[in-house]
C-alpha cells in the first residue's frame, strides 16, 4: 500500500513539474505613446523580463502616436531596439493601418522590426492564445 501511495505521489510531482517547466511565459506590449519615458519603460520591461527569463516570448505592438520608437532617425530608443530584436523571442510590430495614417513606410523602419495588418487585430489575438497583456502608458 505505502508503495503504491508512493508512485502516485511521484507521478504527481512529475506531472506537476512537467507542467511548470513547459509552461511559457508569453507577453505582448501594447504601446500607442510618443512619450519617451513609455518607450523607455516598455524597452526596460522588455530587458528585464528576458534577462529574469530568456525562454519568454515577448511581443511589443505599436500604433497611434508610437511609431516615431521604431523609424529610422525618428527614434529615441533604437539601439535598444536593435539589440532586444537580436534576441528570436522579442518582436517589435507596427501596425500597418497607423504606418499608412502617418505616412510610413516599411522601409523607414528600423531593422528587423516587423509589420502586422492591424495592431489591435495583433494583441486580441496573441491574448486569444493565452499571452498576458500589459498597456504601457502613464
């Protein structure tokens, strides 16, 4: 009987730590702010976030007035940018809808940064699939 209580004590603490270990850690950052200081902090959330967990998958979603963060001699934060897309969990995306509002183009965009159809459509979805959300602003 003890032995029996033993397995399945075993089993379960296997299948627990089964299910924490495959368990990710999945954030999308939505971001619609010119502020700087919002960029900053998305950028330093982002760089805390993969140096406590390089496993995360961490996706930062721009439109409205947040576009100036990811253009070419437009942003305030690029180099950050550069270094966190090094990393294949972060993505940085623009909406294209804000990209054609604003006059654009993907070319100005800083390497690496990618374009979704719709960024609202982007973070509704990434959420549909189980991504915890964070609106960055102040």
């Amino acid at each position: 009987m003890k032995q029996h209580v033993l397995l399945v004590g075993v089993l379960l603490l296997s299948a627990v730590l089964s299910f924490a270990q495959s368990h990710l850690y999945n954030v999308v950052f939505d971001i619609t702010s010119k502020d700087t200081a919002d960029q900053k902090t998305v950028i330093r959330l982002v760089k805390e976030i993969s140096s406590t967990d390089p496993n995360a998958h961490l996706e930062v979603v721009l439109y409205g007035q947040s576009l100036d963060m990811v253009v070419k001699d437009r942003s305030m934060v690029a180099q950050s940018v550069q270094e966190l897309t090094a990393n294949k969990n972060v993505a940085f995306k623009v909406c294209a809808i804000a990209m054609k509002h604003h006059n654009i183009d993907k070319s100005q965009l800083l390497t690496n940064v990618d374009t979704v159809p719709d960024g609202i459509y982007e973070i509704v979805s990434k959420q549909g699939d189980g991504w915890g959300y964070i609106k960055v602003a102040h």
